[in-house]
C-alpha cells in the first residue's frame, strides 16, 4: 500500500522530498545563519550571512572559486550575504546610499579581489547575479593573512568615531575593508529628525543635541538656536524649562561664538532664576569657578547655602570664591566649618587647602 502511495506521488510530479517542506522542524544547518551589527556614531551596519566551516576541505579555489569562474561568490553560504547602512557611508572611500545590499566577491588568485554590492539583497547565492545589470558598486579590495578559523565568519576591526573595518575571516584569509560615516552631518541629520518627534517636548533633547555641537566644536549658531529652545520651549512657550543645566550650554556657545558680553548677560540671568537642589548650585558654581568669575560663584553658592542649609560642599565653594575674591581670612575660617562637617574621606584635601590658603598658594590646578 506504501508503495503504491509514493508510485501516485510520482505520477503527480511530486516526491518525497517534497513533503519535507511542510514540516517546521528546527534543524541544525550545516552553515548557520549569523548576524553582527556594528553603530558609529549614530549609523547601524549591520551583516547578514549564513557561516559555513573548513571541514578539511580546500576552501579557496576549491569551494570559492576564483575570478568569477563559472560564477561571483556569496560571501558566505546559502542565501547571498547582505548589508545594510542605516545612513549614507563609503566604502573605502567610494560613496554609498543608506540602504540594504546584497553582498558578492570575485576572488582572484593574485592581486586585489572585487566587492560587488548587489541592488537585489535576496538572492539565493550568487547563481543568478548578474554582474553588469546588478552590481550597483564594484570595489576593490586587498586580501591579507590571517590566523586560521574554522568557521567563516565577519568581524568589526579598528574602529574609530567615524570609521571601521568590516572583515570577512574564513580559513587563513581576512578580506577587510573600510566603512567610514560623516560623523558630524550624520548625527546632525538625527538630531534633526529626532528632535520633530517626541523629544521635541523634552528640554533635556534640545540641550543634549546642543551640547554634543559644543563639544565637538560644529554647527554651533544652530545649536545656540536648541539651546534657546531648550530654555524657551516652543509654540507659545510650550515645554519651557530655564534651569542651570541649559543655561549653562547657553553660556558655553556663546562664548564659543566670541559673543562674550551675551555670555556675560546670560551667566546674571542664571544667577537669578531658582536653584532646584544643592547639586545644580554646586555643578553652576562650579562652572563659574572655573571661569573664574568668583562674584558670581560666590553668589550662587551663598544662595544654595541658604536655600539648602549649608551643604559642606557649597559652603567649600563659597571659601574657594572668597580666596579669589582676596577675602583670604574669611576663606580660611569657612573652609575650618567644612572640614568639621565634611566626610571622613574629604577631610585630609580639605585640610591640604585650608594650609594652602594660609599660605597663599591654593590654586585650582
């Protein structure tokens, strides 16, 4: 009866086999699938492929072939290898749209191997890869040694702020080459985005977008604009929050701008506004300290020493900015409170500086 079951699935067209596809079994794969992701600065690259291993056998110009003879390689096993950059990259210095490619090489006995990135990122090998109406880019690339792996697999090497190396590792060949963002258009271009959504409503957004341009010194009349906002809010003052955090950057960009009698204007209005907690008084006076204007440091951790009842380390604060102030005397019997209320792990630093101030020779370095 079995037979004459599987005789009626022949005269069908179909086969055994056939019915295996139906099933939905997990099966170990000879060459299992692996993903690796990498992000630099704000852009994903992310590699797709199925891995498969030596098992002994001759690997190159065996199980790949060479020069695109019959055919290019998939880069991998099974279903072509695929790529994909969430922004604009290069590759090896030739430019790249963001999106999705299928990835193919031609290996060559000598010389430099070609990188083909496919338009089509799903195919099933490289079978049916047409090489001139395909291959949206060709690059070339120069294969090196490297320590045995069984396993074919891809790695993120030498990576930068701005750059890194992607490389196919299988058997005693590396296959690198170099994915480079701009990382200063990128991330603007996601702060610009991001910044129309939700976070447009959270000041932190504005003053981090602001902050991140500060500190790599770029595009900083539009971050003076997110700093702004931050403080302002938008659409008739929505989701305002003038605090010394966001003031703070305010500061900081101007003066980056050469805009120094702003600055100067914006640093009085922070003095005035309301102090939330004893930190946000330590980590302004602290700022102004280190700008050296030691009145309005004085002032702010005065202020905090009266809203909070005298924190030790606001109170150090107001010795430091007296000691600048040339009110040196004052500064050494405040600094006497600070050391009786401080904890023990502070209290040797701040008896070295109580010395200095006696002495004359407290700096700030």
């Amino acid at each position: 009866m079995q037979r004459l079951f599987i005789i009626c699935l022949l005269l069908l067209g179909l086969s055994v086999n056939a019915l295996a596809q139906f099933h939905t079994l997990n099966i170990p794969q000879a060459s299992p699938k692996a993903v690796i992701t990498q992000t630099l600065g704000v852009t994903k690259i992310t590699v797709d492929y199925s891995s498969p291993a030596v098992r002994g056998r001759e690997v190159w110009n065996g199980v790949v072939p060479f020069d695109a003879q019959p055919i290019a390689w998939r880069a991998g096993a099974n279903m072509n290898t695929r790529i994909q950059f969430s922004t604009d990259v290069s590759i090896n210095g030739e430019k790249i749209p963001a999106g999705s490619y299928g990835l193919h090489m031609i290996p060559r006995k000598e010389g430099s191997w070609s990188l083909l990135l496919a338009q089509n990122d799903e195919q099933w090998g490289s079978y049916y890869l047409d090489v001139e109406k395909d291959v949206f880019k060709s690059i070339e690339v120069n294969p090196e040694e490297c320590p045995f792996r069984e396993n074919l697999a891809y790695e993120f090497l030498a990576r930068t702020d701005s750059s890194v190396v992607v490389a196919l590792e299988w058997e005693k060949k590396r296959i690198p080459f170099t994915v480079a963002v701009d990382l200063n258009e990128t991330v603007l271009e996601s702060f610009r985005s991001e910044l129309l959504g939700i976070n447009t409503y959270r000041w932190e957004a504005w003053n981090d977008a602001a902050q991140w341009c500060l500190r790599r010194n770029t595009n900083l009349e539009e971050a003076l604009s997110w700093a702004e906002r931050s403080i302002n809010g938008g659409y008739n003052g929505f989701a305002a929050n003038k605090n010394l955090s966001n003031l703070t950057t305010k500061i900081q960009i101007q003066q980056a701008l050469g805009q120094t009698q702003a600055a100067r204007q914006t640093k009085e209005e922070a003095v005035a506004i309301p102090i939330q907690d004893p930190m946000e008084a330590n980590n302004f006076g602290r700022f102004l300290i280190s700008e050296k204007d030691f009145d309005l440091s004085k002032k702010v951790f005065a202020r905090g020493c009266k809203l909070f009842e005298n924190p030790w380390f606001l109170e150090l604060g107001v010795a430091v900015s007296d000691y600048f102030l040339d009110n040196q005397k004052e500064a050494v019997k405040t600094m006497k409170a600070v050391h009786e209320r401080s904890p023990e792990n502070f209290k040797p630093r701040i008896e070295e500086m109580r010395k200095e101030m006696e002495a004359g020779t407290f700096s700030l370095n």
